[in-house]
C-alpha cells in the first residue's frame, strides 16, 4: 500500500474549539447506565484504552462523543468524560446523510487535510437500502443515485480518502432480503460508484462484503461481489456495524480473498472488544448489551491482506430502535458510555 502506510505520529486529545460548548446546550445528558457484560473477554493486546490511537485517519474534533464529553467536564462528571474520550479520541468513519453528500464530505476532508490524515467516509444510499428494516431509505432511483454518488466523489476531490462501499447491498443480495427483481440493478449502480469513485486520485475503494456470522460460506458471497465490481476496487469491508471478533474475521477474510484473487479487506473493529453477544435471535446485532470498543484503528496490522482496523460505525450511534434505543445513527450516551466501560485496558 501507499496512502494508507504514513508512519504516524502520537495522537494528543483533540482539542474542540472554542465554539464547541455553545452546542453543549443543545445535546442530551448522560443518564442512566449500561449493562454488565456477558462473561465474554476482550483480545487484552488489542484493547482500545491500552493503545494510543494511529493518526493516520481523521479524528473528528466536534464527533458526538467529543460534544458530550465536554459537557460533562464542564458538569464536573470527569469519569464519566473520561471514559467518553475513549471514544472521541479515536478516528471514526462519516456517514454523509440525506441528498446532499457534499458538506460532510468536504468537512471531513477538509479537516483531514490540515491534521495530514486521511479521511474515513461511509457511501450508504443505494435504492432499497437495508430492505425496509432499521436503516430503510437510500435514493429514490437509479438517476439519483448516480447523482449522489457523482456529488459525493466530486467532493472529496483530490484528497486522500478511504470509501467503505454500501454496507449489507450486496449480502442481503445473498441472503434473500432484497428482493430478486432488484439485484441487476444493484449490482449496476455499485459498480458504476466504485468506477465514478476511483477516478479520485486519492481515493481507496471498498465494497462491503458483511460479516462471518452472516453469509457463513464465502464462495456465496464471491461472485455477487464480483459481478458488483470488486475487481476494480481495492478490496472489501468486514463486520461493519457489527461485533465479529478479529480473529473469526481475519480468517473469514482469508478464505473471501482466497476466492476473489487475493483482493485485499478492511475490518470494523468499533464495537467487537467483547465479541458478539451470543445465539439470543435475529436481532442479535442490534444494539445488544455488554459489548466493548475493539481495536483502535490502524493500518498496522501484521498481516499483509489486511490493509486496516477501522473504527466504520460511530461507537455509541444507535443501531436502531430496538432494546430501548433511539433510531438508526441517533447518539445514544448511555450506549456508548456502556461500550467503555466494558473495555479493558
């Protein structure tokens, strides 16, 4: 790789700027508390409070979680906070949202250009997303979508940047929820954004290809992937949004890129410190308790097709509106101050 392997400098707290505390007012406070874990441990040597966070990526200085731990400095909570800047001291991906890709995009790339970092973004907007589930939505057609993606490539300009392509499009082509009548058209449009995507110098480009405990045989997932043109990216994303350990992942990602010509792959390490919360039904992945933050990102990863750890979903974003939590990508405190919590280190 060349982007993606700057050596990194120590990371210091982000400093939010002045401007910051006037939104204090308009955010929710910390109430209430998480629930104990489930027995489950987290991998100690790749624990997020015991490493110092890699560089290489954005760290945004106004995430949520940085909103909400100066409130509760500024309420004297210093435990409280302290455990919410594990968090915001970390580089999370962005997830443009709406029909206007363009201002979170240049706002993150913006902010990764002056800190020299490389800005982690989030392209979800395929028609029929997610299947009319927690995080239905997506453009409203084929021409909007082109439109959306083209606004959102535009964007990012000449800035380095890595692209996690539509997460769960083309699973849940494998695993039968999007419907059949669909899947030509889904595989056009996402081609046709990692095509419009990697005409950006500085972009990397990967197309989600779910978790291992989803699309458990991954010769089912290899040719849908190819025909969504995976070939043309730079690899392929694992276990976004959800909570797969590093190790059943990586050997997943093997056997996936064993089938898919050596394709390289990038792994969501956000949340899975505790692993996944066990065989409790299908909403298993759905804002389950006692879980922990995981890997902090880096693109040092000892293992050469691993490109990076990628913190993709927000720790402490709901996963949807279920076990009392708010709707999908709403901030949820009580969450996230129970992912830290739960972290060892």
């Amino acid at each position: 790789m060349s982007r993606l392997m700057r050596l990194p400098a120590r990371l210091t707290r982000p400093l939010l700027p002045l401007g910051l505390l006037t939104l204090l007012a308009a955010t929710p406070a910390c109430t209430g508390d998480d629930s104990a874990p489930d027995g489950r441990e987290a991998e100690p040597s790749r624990s997020a409070a015991a490493a110092v966070a890699a560089p290489e990526f954005w760290v945004d200085p106004e995430s949520p979680a940085a909103v909400e731990a100066a409130r509760l400095r500024v309420e004297g909570k210093e435990n409280q906070a302290a455990l919410l800047e594990r968090i915001a001291e970390q580089p999370a991906a962005v997830w443009p949202a709406g029909d206007d890709p363009v201002p979170a995009v240049r706002r993150a790339t913006a902010g990764a250009a002056r800190s020299g970092s490389t800005a982690v973004l989030v392209a979800y907007n395929v028609p029929h997303r997610d299947c009319g589930q927690h995080s239905a939505g997506g453009a409203a057609d084929r021409a909007a979508y082109g439109e959306w993606i083209d606004a959102f490539a535009s964007a990012i300009g000449d800035s380095e940047a890595v692209v996690v392509l539509e997460p769960d499009a083309v699973p849940h082509m494998v695993d039968g929820c999007t419907p059949a009548e669909y899947h030509e058209e889904r595989s056009t449009l996402i081609s046709g954004a990692v095509e419009r995507l990697k005409r950006q110098p500085g972009v990397k480009v990967y197309l989600d290809a779910g978790n291992p405990a989803w699309i458990e045989d991954p010769e089912k997932i290899a040719g849908p992937l190819r025909r969504a043109g995976i070939a043309e990216a730079d690899g392929f994303s694992l276990n976004v949004s959800n909570f797969q350990t590093d190790t059943a992942t990586r050997a997943y990602g093997k056997a996936l890129s064993d089938r898919l010509d050596g394709a390289h792959y990038v792994v969501d390490t956000s949340r899975n410190g505790n692993g996944p919360l066990g065989a409790v039904g299908q909403d298993a992945w759905c804002n389950p308790p006692g879980r922990a933050l995981g890997t902090p990102p880096t693109t040092r990863t000892g293992d050469p097709l691993l490109d990076a750890y990628l913190w993709i979903k927000r720790p402490g974003e709901s996963d949807g509106a279920c076990r009392g939590g708010p709707s999908a990508g709403t901030w949820w405190p009580e969450y996230a101050l129970g992912l830290a919590r739960n972290t060892k280190g």
